[in-house]
C-alpha cells in the first residue's frame, strides 16, 4: 500500500509525506515513507519513518486546524513539529498566513527549506479525511 499521508499544497508549490509501497511494518510498527518537496526553487525527497502514534499525533493536529478554521480562529501562528523533533527529518508545520511548512533535516544533510502556502479553505477537514482514509487501510492491512 502506498498513498500520501498528508499533502500541503497550494497552485504551485506542495509538501508531501508519502507512504512507501511495500514496506509497512519494516521494523516492527514502523512506516517507511518520504517527504517530497515540489516549488519553482527546489524539488527534493527525503526519506522518513514514522510510527502509528505519529499518524495519531498527526490526526490530532489536523483535528484542531479543522476546529479552529470551522470556529473562524485566525492563524496562531503556532508551531507543531510531526513527528517529533530529534528522531529524523521532520515537518515543522506553522500555523499562520500564508500557512509555513519547514522541511527540517538535522541528522543527515543539516539543511532547512521553508515552503509558505496559501492552502483553501477546508484544507484541514480535508486531510484530516484522507487520513483517517489511510489509517484505516493501515490497521485492516490493505
């Protein structure tokens, strides 16, 4: 099973986590997957691992973003890191307008690229679907 486990992305640039085909449960509870970045300036991939408890992390955020866009919140400006900061490479995601997505890679390369993304309205009850979507899929084994 393959599949994006979330996707960022606005009319000409994204960030995207894409679950690997074929390779769940590669070391025992682990996903194996990849961040691809596509802009005009940069398109890379970056491989990561994540865990279930990552995805829950992930839905739980999703489901906050919903609730504060269905509540007509304005953007914090907060900052969530998925999944969790020092294991690998992570997203750090920055609620705020336009909506910032860091691509963060301390262990391997160092490096940091930042993708501001002006996403519609909905994208968070969206996400949190296809999500959802994937999780379900996961824990049937499909």
């Amino acid at each position: 099973m393959g599949g994006d486990v979330i996707r960022f992305a606005d009319r000409t640039q994204s960030v995207t986590v894409e679950l690997e085909a074929g390779r769940r449960g590669r070391y025992d509870g682990w996903h194996a997957g990849e961040i691809v970045i596509a802009t005009g300036f940069v398109t890379a991939r970056l491989p990561l691992n994540f865990t279930d408890a990552d995805l829950a992390d992930l839905a739980g955020y999703l489901a906050a973003r919903a609730a504060a866009e269905e509540d007509g919140a304005l953007p914090d400006g907060s900052a969530t890191d998925w999944p969790e900061a020092g294991r690998s490479a992570y997203l750090r995601l920055h609620a705020a307008d336009p909506f910032v997505v860091e691509i963060r890679d301390p262990v391997q390369s160092g490096v940091t690229v930042s993708v501001p993304l002006q996403l519609r309205d909905g994208w968070a009850t969206r996400a949190a679907a296809r999500l959802d979507a994937l999780r379900t899929a996961l824990a049937d084994g499909s």
